[in-house]
C-alpha cells in the first residue's frame, strides 16, 4: 500500500516546477520572470510581477547575470514622440501592492549578452532587495518580440 502511493506521488513532483514559476524572497512574491529570444552581443529585458505582501516597502536595488556583460535597472520615459530608456537607481516596491516589471515600463536590463537567449530556455538572474536580500531567478526566454508571457499558470 505505501509502495502503491508513493509511485503515485512521484508524476506530481516532477510536475510541480514547471507549472509553478514563481519564488518567495522575504516578504516579496516573483511571479513569471521572463524575458524574450534575443542574439549574442545584443540587449534582452527581464519582466516580472513584484507583489510586496509584508507592511515595510522595500526597493529592488540592482540585479546581476552571468549571462550579460552589465545587467541595469531601466525604466522608459517619453521625450517627444520618443519612448527612451533610462537606468534608474532603484525600483520601489511599496507595502502591500504589486508592481509589474515590463516591455515599455520598468525593466531589468541585461546589456551585452553572452550568449544568445533561445526560446524555450531559462537564464538565471540575480536579484538584490534592499529588505528581502538577494534572491535568483530564472527568466523564461519567450519569443522575440513578445508583449507578454506566453505560457500559462
Ligand atoms: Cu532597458
């Protein structure tokens, strides 16, 4: 009988990490890091959902990844009929709400890629809180181009 549940048990495990994509750090909930097919040399953005569930805010303060030379923290501002990119010192998360890192919004940068992002694959990036500490990721590498992430939870 125990021998009987325990095979049972075992397709669930494996399944668990790919339906769940998603990661704890102190207070702070990461939800879907992804970021999209992009070629050696060139530049790839990482998105993410950044719910703060405690009563402190805290602040993403830098991110790092052996995958890319210089990995910034970004955000887009208009100038004119121009939307540009630019680094920012930090990124708050404030108590209790959600923030949603994303193609035309804030973003994690990743400059100087060291190797192509292929669709289908992860790459991991590190990510530094001011509260939570540190905490890696791995971004699902989504179609070039893509608004938004394709698979679902
Ligand atoms: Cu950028």
């Amino acid at each position: 009988m125990f021998r009987r549940t325990l095979l049972a048990a075992v397709p669930a495990l494996f399944a668990l990490p790919a339906i769940a994509h998603d990661y704890t750090a102190g207070d702070l909930r990461i939800f879907h890091p992804w970021t999209r097919a992009a070629g050696a040399n060139g530049n790839g953005g990482g998105f993410m959902r950044l719910t703060n569930g405690g009563a402190q805010p805290d602040r993403l303060i830098s991110a790092a990844s052996p995958i890319a030379r210089v990995v910034e923290l970004h955000t887009h501002l208009r100038e004119g009929d121009v939307m540009r990119m630019r680094p920012v010192n930090d990124i708050p998360i404030p108590a209790g709400q959600t923030v949603e890192l994303r193609p035309g919004g804030v973003h994690v940068m990743l400059i100087g890629l060291n190797a192509p992002l292929q669709q289908g694959t992860r790459v991991p990036v590190t990510l530094r809180f001011e509260r939570a500490g540190e905490v890696t990721v791995e971004l699902a590498v989504e179609a070039a181009g893509a608004r938004a992430p394709g698979h679902h939870h």
